[in-house]
C-alpha cells in the first residue's frame, strides 16, 4: 500500500479508535450497562462510538434525571479510568507522532485524566493541546472540540487535517471546515468519499510550502 501524504499546517487526531485501540475495553463496559438498565447493546455499541459517554447516558435513558445520570456518568469513567490493561496505540501511531514536523492536538470524547492514561498506556505522547469532552460545552458531532484545537494551535481549522475513525467525530471535524482521513474500516455516508487508510502506519505529513 502507498504512504498517504499530506500537507497541512496542523494534524488534529481523534483518539479512540485512532491513535489508541481501547476498543475490547470501551465495549465491555457499554455492554455491562445494556444489561443493567436493559439498553439493546447491538444499538448503544455503535451509536456511542466518538460520542461523549454523558451524551450516550441520556440518549439511551431519556427522562432520567441529572443527578443521576451524573452518578451513571461517573461510575462509567471510574471504570474506563480502571481498565487500562490492553490498550495499545494503533499501529504506527507511536512513530508518527514522533516524527511530526506540524503542530498537532488530540481532540477527544474522553475526560482528561483518561485520555491521559491511555495515551501513557499506549506508549504515546500526550499533547501540548488537548481538547477533552470534559472541557467543552457540546461534544461531537458538533465541532467545538476541533474548532477549540485550532484555536489553540494558532491555525484556521481550513488548514488543519483531521484524524478520526467514528462517524460523529467526521460530522464535527467536517463541520468545522478542517480536512479529513478516515482511520480505519468505517463504513457511513459522511466517510463515502474521503481519503481512507486501515492505521497510521503509512501516513507522512508535511508543513506547507
């Protein structure tokens, strides 16, 4: 297979599911919360792929109140924060994060402290600029987070590519005029026509000029 190379002024990549595999981990989880609130996990699983875990809680238990779906919430990320063990990077994310020659973020539906954790479990570098779910107003789809990673880098989002593997996190990078490569097998309408690749392994990016 051919590199895919890029030229951009900044990379903003998602994390789950494209710098760090925590798949096995994430899906256990949800499904343990399917059975206790009696959620057909065939639908959670998929729809809460690049979705902020509070979003998920509500969409799936509409009318429970906020108390509890911040006990929900909280409980959910204790346990994400717990089960660290098998998360790995995607391959050659590692590589391509340390031989990056653009500014670049993680812009993600993880809190901060476990984007942290799985980005050290999986062997990565964390980011100068990162942009967590707990630190925006709107989660993806919506474009907060990587219209706020731009603005941090200093680079309009028309200029930026964006990594992502789950179909809200394409709406919100597409949204927010930035470029995108799918990571990944996703198969939806938003990623149809966009530049694709299985992992990072093969992918060069270049500053402009």
């Amino acid at each position: 297979m051919p590199f895919l190379e890029l030229t951009a002024a900044a990379a903003l990549f998602d994390m789950d599911g494209t710098l760090v595999d925590s798949h096995a981990v994430v899906e256990a989880i949800w499904r343990d919360f399917c059975r206790k609130h009696g959620v057909d996990e065939a639908v959670l699983v998929p729809w809460s792929h690049g979705r902020r875990t509070a979003d998920t809680v509500r969409h799936f238990l509409p009318g429970v109140p906020d108390d509890e779906v911040h006990a929900i919430v909280d409980d959910l990320e204790g346990r994400e924060q717990t089960f660290i063990a098998g998360v790995v990077e995607i391959p050659g994310a590692r590589a391509l994060l340390e031989s990056i020659e653009i500014p670049w973020a993680v812009v993600t539906s993880a809190t901060r402290e476990l984007a942290v954790r799985r980005m050290r479990a999986a062997g990565l570098p964390v980011p100068e600029v990162l942009v967590p779910a707990d630190e925006i107003e709107r989660g993806k789809p919506h474009p907060d987070g990587y219209l706020r990673a731009a603005e941090l880098l200093g680079v309009d989002p028309k200029e930026c590519v964006v990594f992502e593997d789950a179909e809200p996190g394409i709406r919100s990078a597409l949204a927010s005029g930035a470029r995108v490569v799918v990571v990944g097998g996703l198969d939806c309408g938003e990623a149809a026509d966009l530049p694709r690749v299985p992992d990072l392994a093969r992918v060069r990016l270049r500053a402009p000029g």
